[in-house]
C-alpha cells in the first residue's frame, strides 16, 4: 500500500516547479510506458500499476522497481481524466544544445498548446528530426498533456529551449519559417538542412525571428478555414521538404 508521502510527492508533480526541482516527470497509459520501458527503461525511477497490468508484462517490470497497486490509488495518482492501468515516475531526459551538422531541425516559436507541443515532437520523431529548439514561451516539455501527446518520441528527440534567441542568432544555415506568405511548400525545393520555424498558434512567427528568416514557406490555402493547427502544418510541411 502506497503510503501518504509517495502519494503526496507523485501528486506534487502536476506542478512544474516540482518536475524541475526533482528532475521527474509523469507517464501514463500501458502504450507509453510499455514502449518507454522497452526502449529506456534506465529513466524509471518506479512503476505503479494496477495487479492485472504488472502480471501481463512482467518481463517489463523486471527492469525496473514497480508497486501493484489498487484502482483507488491509480485514480488519487493519475493526472488523466481517465486513469489507464498503469503510472510511472521517470527522471527527465538529456537535453543538449544542438550543434548542427547538415541536417533540418525544427525550431517553435511560443507553441503553448501543450497537446501540440506533443504532437509536434512525435512528427519530428516519425520523420527523423533529431532536434527540436523551444523558443521562450513554449509549452513545458514534461507536462503531462505533452508526455502523453509525444508517447515515447519524447525520450528519442533532443528537445532544447533556446533564451533569448541566442542559439537561434548564432545558425549560419538558411531558416525557413511556416507563414500565411510564402513560396508554396508544393513548389519548394528540397531542404536537407535548415531550420524550420513554427510559429505560435495565433500570432505566428514573432517579429525578432522574421528578421533572421531567409525564406518564408506557406500551405496554399484551398477552402475557408482561418488557419491550421501548428502540429497538422508542421506534418504537411516536412513531408514536402524531405521529399525524395
């Protein structure tokens, strides 16, 4: 049984301040958690699940220090609506400033959703983005909306956040950002280094970043809708500028 002060500090979790003392995050649900226990199961502080999920993946749970524990305390633990089976408590990943070679990464400009944010890390991952730079005013990484949107690409993509723009100012390689005006990513070349910019989700790409852009790329617009969510953009984007 689960005593009040592990209960308390899982809890105090939901809060960024606790996730950056401790350097712990959330992950939930048997999908992620399976793939991050087979993949790094070193970044496992303890696993707690439910009498039914430990016993059908114990060759899992043998990797790391886990607790069966009861629905009553999945629910007082879980940061879901709805509770899945299994929780887990993980140190947070390495994040390093990337040093380019000749290759494309994804820089967001204040991306805030954080189901986003996940989703965006996830696309990166399925198209071989190795880095992702955060602006200030990006989602936190370990929020558990992103960790869930992300699934285990969270732990396979170098996630950097860039203060003040100083990374950001010192790429000498082209940057490309994602506007309403721009040369037609249907007719944009192929792009096998670079930088490209999202921008936040109603105000786009800031101004102080405009000024280092060297081409603006946009999805012609066929229909009536205002704008495309920054993740579904990021996805149609790419899938054009890594073509073969």
């Amino acid at each position: 049984m689960l005593s009040k002060n592990e209960i308390k500090d899982i809890q105090s979790l939901r809060h960024k301040k606790f996730r950056e003392d401790t350097k712990l995050f959330v992950a939930e649900g048997p999908k992620i958690i399976g793939e991050l226990l087979t993949l790094f199961p070193q970044q496992f502080k303890k696993v707690y699940g439910l009498k039914e999920w430990v016993e059908e993946n114990n060759r899992l749970t043998s990797k790391v220090e886990y607790e069966i524990i009861s629905e009553t305390e999945l629910e007082r633990l879980s940061q879901l609506q709805t509770p899945n089976e299994v929780i887990a408590v993980l140190h947070h990943f390495e994040s390093n400033e990337p040093a380019l070679q000749k290759e494309l990464v994804l820089y967001l400009d204040a991306i805030q959703d954080p189901g986003n944010f996940g989703s965006i890390i996830r696309i990166a991952d399925w198209f071989g983005i190795k880095h992702l730079i955060c602006s200030e005013g990006c989602a936190d990484l370990y929020n558990i909306k992103v960790v869930q949107a992300s699934m285990a690409s969270i732990a396979k993509v170098n996630v950097f956040y860039d203060v003040g723009l100083q990374w950001l100012k010192k790429q000498n390689l082209p940057k490309y950002a994602a506007t309403l005006d721009g040369e037609s990513v249907y007719s944009t070349s192929r792009k096998d280094q670079g930088v490209l910019i999202i921008g936040n989700e109603s105000k786009g790409v800031q101004r102080s970043i405009m000024e280092m852009i060297d081409q603006q790329i946009t999805i012609p617009r066929f229909g009536e809708a205002e704008s495309l969510n920054a993740a579904v953009a990021t996805g149609i984007i790419l899938s054009h500028l890594l073509k073969k």
